[in-house]
C-alpha cells in the first residue's frame, strides 16, 4: 500500500521528470475543444499555467508555426473519422517570431466516460536535437563542398572486414565510373605501384598504432588508361571499439600528377643550373640578401681565392672574407663597393681587384630577382692575371718597335738631309777647288771670274743653308 505522502512525492518526481526531459502530457476533447496540459507543456510553449482551459487551445493553436497548422487540422480531422493513432511535428513560434522551437508527439484516440472522443499523448522538446542536425547538415554540405571544390576522391575503409566504400571522384581520378569497382581494399591495393605499396602500409600501420597524429603519404597508382597517377593520400582513424581498437579508417586522394610533373621538370632545370654553377671556370659566389650570409659557391671560387679546406667546411662568413680581403693589394676600396653595392641592391657592377701577389681578376656583380625583390647578390670571379701580363708585353713591345721605328726614320731622314746637302756642296767645294789652284798657280785671276766664282760657291752654301734650317 501506498503511504499518505507517497502519491505526491510520485507526483513530484514525474514532474522533475518532465522538466529535464523538456516532455509533457496533453488531452483533448474533440466535442468541447478543451485541452488540459501537464507542467511540462506549459513550460515547453511558454505559457502560464492559470491560463483557463477552454482558451488553452486557442492559444496553443496560434503558437503554432502557420506553415505547420494545416497537421493539426488533419489529425482533429482524422481522429473524428476514427484514425486512432497518430504522431506529429511541428514548430513553435515564440516572442513575436523571434525565436522558434520545434516539437515531436504521439497521440492516440480513447473514449471517455461520458462515451466522449478525447485524443490524449505527450509532446517533447526537439529544439536542441534539430537544431543540431541542422548545423551537422550544414557543416556536411560544407564539407561536401569543400571536398568538391578540393577536387578531392574519398574513401572509408571498414576494417573488421576490409570494406572500403570510394566516392565517384576517387573512382573518377583513376579513369572508372564509380559502378566499375568493388568496395573492397584490394580495389585500392591492386592498383598502386608495387615499389610504393609497402611504405603506404608502413605508414598506415604507424598511424593505426597511434604513431602519427594523421596518415599521409604520397603513392603512384594505375590509371584505367595505364599510365600512372600520383597520389597524396591522407587518412585519419574515425571509429574506435570498446577497447580502443581502430575500426574505421576515413580519409581523401588527391591528384598531384601535375605537381609532380612540374617539380621533377624543376629538379631538371635546377639539377642543369647546379651542373653550369659547378663547372663554371669563373668563380662564382651567391650572397643572401637579408642576412649577408654566403647561399653558395662553386669550386672554381674556393680554389681562385685559394681558400683552405678546412675554412671552406667551416661555413664561417666572417672567417671566409677575413682570409679573402687579406690577399688584396687594396682591401679597403674592395669593402667599399661590396658596402655600396648593399646600400643600392638593384645595381650592377663591374671592376678590377688586384692582389698582393700579383694576381688580378675580373670581378661582377649582379642581383637575383625574384618577383620583384632582391634576394641575393650574385658575385663573379675570373683570373685574368695572364691577359694582363701578356698585355703589358704587347704594350711593351709596341713601344720598342715604335722606338726603333723611329730611330730608323731618324736614319732616313739623316741620308735624305745628307743627300741633298752632298751636292751643293760639292758645287761649293769644285769652286773653292778651282779658285785655289789658280791662286796656287799664280795665275791672275780677274774679278769678274773671282765675283762669278764666289757667287756660285755663296749659292751652294745658301742651299745648303736651307736644307739645314
């Protein structure tokens, strides 16, 4: 038997029972419209409690969402044409269309006392439940847009019996329509390259044992044209059992064909700049731009610049230029333009740097653009002692043949000066000659043949004069 207070201490529990699973129990007379609710239900449609019964349903009906009062109607209409169960759902429209909640119930039609038709039942809450199959919804339609506009195949492998179910775009990268393959892993397995299946499971395993927060990995599988399509595979553990043990496995392919078409054509070209850097006879040294530290440089710059072995593998910049700058003849001049240079990165340069020991290079330096910016300043080196040693000899022949050149012209010149003063003189010296004999002989000599003489020998002179002017 139940003691005195029992039956309201149930009374209260039923209640606290309602209230956290937000459900209430309702009744309606179909002859009298009159509705009678638990506490529950009040607090479900936000109305007060001393509302008198014979207004409840009006009420009620006009919380209602109007798109969904046409249900009500049915099942009232329904009920009196004897259908005796019936479930239903509906919003609830709440401080003037601000804020809706949404309902779920069940009913069924009985008979009163008074033979009336009553529809009785429960309704619950569901606002929480559908508002969070509506985020999911969305968030599904998200990602399911995002997985197309990723160009991304998927797949989800079930690993109790090594089911995989593939989409239509996995089944697609690989040249199938989705109805050509079976769902199972050796779908996948069967295709892959044969020199990348073992380190896939590799990393499949270590992912599966908890090694790795993700699997990924980068595999070659066949396409239905038969040539190969590479793969960036990532998956992740989606379902575990009681023990903790992985029991599904999901994730995405993606086709990086063309990637890595690209970056192996990349490695080509940077493999042939590699080989030009290396086998180039000038010394070459790349300089990054922000830190000043040395990227690279060639052998042909370690062994210009005689750098030692062991300051070559040390990597230490500072030490590197110390023992360069030390073997110039101008040190100083040589810090400058590399100072210059740094200050307006743009710019080219060209000069000559001399050394100590005689040596002489070439020297250039250019920048390296990339989109738009400076990264690095690149340095050229050519040992060009020899040509300008063999042109000093050039120049110093060139002046010793030009010397004797003129010394031979000198020569020249002198005969020709000689030539044409021999011969004046000579007439000067037959008239002297003459004159003298006659003088010697005691001849008398007349004065116009002495004036005529004279003359002709004073003509000779003054020729030769003017020869020597």
């Amino acid at each position: 038997m139940l003691k005195d207070n029992e039956p309201k201490q149930i009374l209260e529990r039923f209640k606290k029972t309602e209230q956290h699973a937000k459900i209430g129990s309702w009744e309606f007379n179909l002859s009298t419209y009159e509705l009678l609710w638990t506490d529950g239900l009040y607090e479900i449609f936000e109305i007060p409690k001393d509302l008198p019964a014979e207004q409840l349903f009006e009420l009620y009906q006009s919380r209602i969402h109007p798109d969904d009062r046409q249900q009500l109607e049915d099942i009232i209409a329904n009920a009196q044409n004897g259908t005796s169960n019936f479930k239903y759902e509906h919003r609830v429209v709440l401080a003037n269309g601000e804020r809706i909640k949404f309902v779920r119930g069940v009913g069924e039609l009985v008979t009163s006392k008074g033979n009336q038709l009553v529809l009785t039942g429960t309704c619950l809450d569901i606002t929480e439940e559908v508002l969070t199959q509506q985020a999911l919804a969305e968030q599904g339609a998200y990602y399911e847009l995002a997985i197309k506009g990723a160009h991304l195949g998927v797949w989800d492998w079930h690993l109790g019996d090594n089911t995989v179910v593939f989409d239509s775009r996995w089944a697609e990268i690989l040249g199938y329509e989705l109805s050509e393959l079976q769902m199972k892993l050796e779908t996948w397995e069967s295709r892959v390259h044969p020199e990348d299946l073992e380190e896939a499971y590799s990393d499949m395993k270590a992912h599966l044992e908890g090694k790795t927060a993700l699997y990924e990995n980068v595999h070659r599988m066949k396409h239905k044209d038969g040539h190969w399509v590479y793969i960036l595979d990532r998956g992740k553990v989606s379902a575990y059992d009681s023990d903790g043990k992985p029991t599904r496995f999901t994730g995405t392919h993606l086709d990086i064909t063309r990637e890595k078409l690209r970056e192996a054509e990349l490695n080509r070209a940077l493999t042939f700049s590699e080989s030009l850097f290396q086998s180039s006879n000038d010394g070459l040294l790349v300089v990054n731009h922000e830190s000043r530290k040395v990227s690279s440089a060639n052998e042909a710059f370690f062994r210009l610049w005689q750098i030692p072995d062991d300051l070559k593998q040390s990597q230490d910049d500072e030490a590197l230029l110390g023992f360069a700058i030390s073997q110039l003849a101008n040190p100083e001049a040589f810090i400058k333009l590399v100072e210059d240079l740094y200050l307006t990165p743009e710019k080219h340069s060209s000069d000559r740097i001399e050394f100590k020991d005689g040596r002489v290079f070439d020297r250039s330096s250019f920048p390296q653009i990339f989109e738009g910016k400076p990264v690095a300043r690149i340095w050229s080196f050519r040992d060009i002692t020899e040509e300008v040693r063999q042109q000093k000899r050039l120049e110093e022949e060139e002046k010793r043949n030009a010397h004797h050149a003129k010394l031979a012209s000198i020569g020249e010149l002198a005969a020709g000066v000689g030539h044409e003063i021999n011969n004046p003189l000579t007439i000067a010296k037959g008239y002297i000659y003459s004159l003298n004999r006659k003088i010697a002989a005691d001849q008398q000599i007349s004065q116009s043949l002495l004036r005529d003489t004279l003359h002709k020998a004073q003509v000779a002179m003054d020729r030769i004069s003017r020869i020597v002017k």
